[in-house]
C-alpha cells in the first residue's frame, strides 16, 4: 500500500481526494497514516463498528450507504479472501470509485486458513486481471510478494497479491463478458 501510496498518489498530495478503505477496523494496523494529506478525506468502511471505522454497511454486496462515484481512491487490504462473492464486491468498488479513480486491492495468495468470519479465497494475478476486466477496470499493475528479498520487512507467508486499477475515465457501460470461444 506504501509503494501505491507513492507511484499514484504521491503527485496528488496538493488535491482534494476523497478515499474508501474497504475492511478499515483496525484489527492488525491500518493504512489510515498512509493519506495523512490535509486535502484528502479517509473514510474507514466495514460490516462492524470498531476502531477507525467512519461508515458500516449493512451489505457487503450492496453499498446503499455510499453514493455512486463518491470517491477518487479505493483501497482494501486483506478482507476479499474474506468475502464470500468477491465479483459482487468488485463491482461496488467499482460503482463508488469516480471516473479516473484508482483502487488498489491486496489479497493473499498463500498462507493458512484464518477465519474472520469465514476464509474463502487466495488470489493470483490472472485471478486479479479477471476481476478487474469483469468489472470494467483498467489494470495498471498486479504482483505478487512471491519471496522475502521483495519485501523484507513484511511477512512472506501470505505472499500478498496487489491489484492496482483505474476506472476509466470516460463512463463506459458495465457489460457482461461474453464467451469469445
């Protein structure tokens, strides 16, 4: 997240840039001191009230509380593998984000079963790249902390997988993908 925080945004720091954290309740950190800019809004959204929460949904599926392209930046760190029917999510963040927005999405791709509540899902970079074009995305990257000498400093069981995507900037209609085959 530091690394998006400074290719993306690190030109923004003088812009006004509203940003939605997916799965902000401060269990084990928080990105909050990533967007410490005074022009930027961090707003912290979960399923439950908790530390560094500002907006709970009701429905992880159906974001009535959030209005359609409200926000220039989404970000969620380690919660998809989490929700159940992640293609359902995706398209919220999609619908939330403004028209030449960024998210950023972190999921592992390895490590054990860790219920909270539940634990469905490790996703690799084709996995993100499918996500993204079903949601009408552009990808701008996707990696994959595939051994410690990328990120020292960070834990290698999880082998962290990072999407970072763009709504395009002109309104496109949402299509579903059709069968090319």
């Amino acid at each position: 997240m530091e690394r998006f925080v400074a290719t993306y945004l690190g030109n923004l720091a003088g812009s006004q840039l509203r940003i939605a954290d997916l799965g902000s309740q401060n269990v084990n950190g928080s990105y909050k001191p990533l967007f410490h800019c005074p022009q930027w809004q961090y707003v912290g959204i979960d399923m439950v009230p908790g530390n560094n929460v500002d907006v709970v949904l009701t429905n992880i599926y159906d974001w009535f509380e959030l209005a359609s392209q409200s926000f220039d930046v989404v970000i969620s760190g380690q919660v998809l593998e989490h929700v159940e029917y992640f293609w359902i999510t995706i398209l919220e963040i999609r619908r939330i984000m403004k028209p030449g927005g960024f998210c950023c999405l972190i999921a592992p791709s390895g490590g054990p079963e860790h219920r909270y509540p539940v634990d469905c899902w490790r996703i690799y970079p084709d996995g993100f790249r499918a996500l993204a074009r079903y949601a009408g995305l552009d990808v701008l990257e996707v990696y994959v902390q595939w051994d410690q000498k990328q990120y020292p400093d960070r834990d290698p069981l999880w082998q962290d997988c990072v999407l970072i995507a763009r709504r395009p900037a002109i309104l496109q209609e949402l299509r579903p993908i059709k069968d090319e085959g």
